[in-house]
C-alpha cells in the first residue's frame, strides 16, 4: 500500500509518485473537505454532537433522525464544537432524492438572526450562501442538501 501514496520506496519506478486519479470527483471531494478540516481546529478537535431535525419546525416536531423501515432517508446532521466555535455538517442519506430540515443548533452560541454561512456542499452552488439563525427548538436554521448530498456550516 505504501506505493499509493509516493515517498522513497516502492518499485517499478513507483518511486516518489501516488497513483491516485487527481481529477476523480472523490479525490477532489475528499482533497476539499480534508482542506477545510486544517483550516478550522472545531473539524479536528470538537467535540461531536447529533443534531434534532424537523421537516416543518414547529414546536414538538424535532427529534433524531428516524428509521424508515430498515433505512434511514434523510437529512442526518452533527456540530463539531470547540470552544466557542460551532461547525454543523449535514449528509443527506437518500440517494434519489433531496431533502430539506430545520436542523437544531447551539444556542448558547448562536443568536436569532444571525446567519451561518455555506462553507462547503456537494452543490456548488450553495457555497458561499447563507441561512438565517431563527427561535425554533433554541435555534435552529433551515438546510437543503442534493440527493446523497453533504454540507458544511459555519
């Protein structure tokens, strides 16, 4: 396995070369995602918490994700927390189809009206946007992810 990832050993003039595909969508997702993970210490160091989600985000409505059958298909969201910093992440865990929730996050840390901003998405086009922290469930925003989709929060 060591041949995979370059350095002064292996064979076949393998030497000093990784044999990873850098333009294959999962290098580039996991070369973007372990960027962002060195840029905020909360991805390395937080701690881990599961979020409570509601399709509709009223009162009593939120809980953890929930089976449907044997499967779960939904949004499934958790922060990292290191000090006073939160980063939420979220995957969506049906493959077919998009999902949307009110996502439960700290509000210790958050106030109502302020905005988390897209850090990352498995759509481009949610990058750089932003959700409106409101008063549901202490604070909750509300988030949309593609099919099989994951997003990151801060």
């Amino acid at each position: 396995r060591e041949c995979l990832f370059g350095g002064a050993f292996g064979s076949l003039q393998s030497q000093g070369r990784h044999f990873f595909d850098e333009a294959h969508e999962i290098y580039r997702f996991i070369a973007e995602v372990n960027a962002l993970r060195t840029q905020h210490l909360a991805l390395r160091r937080g701690r881990q918490y599961l979020r409570p989600i509601s399709e509709t985000g009223e009162a009593g409505s939120f809980g953890p994700p929930r089976m449907i059958g044997d499967q779960i298909r939904s949004v499934v969201p958790w922060s990292r927390l290191f000090a006073n910093e939160e980063i939420l992440l979220a995957i969506n865990t049906d493959a077919d189809a998009p999902h949307s929730a009110w996502v439960t996050i700290d509000a210790s840390l958050q106030a109502e009206r302020d905005r988390l901003t897209c850090l990352y998405s498995s759509d481009p086009a949610q990058i750089g946007g932003t959700v409106t922290i409101e008063a549901r469930n202490g604070r909750a925003i509300r988030i949309s992810l593609p099919p099989g989709g994951f997003v990151v929060y801060r």
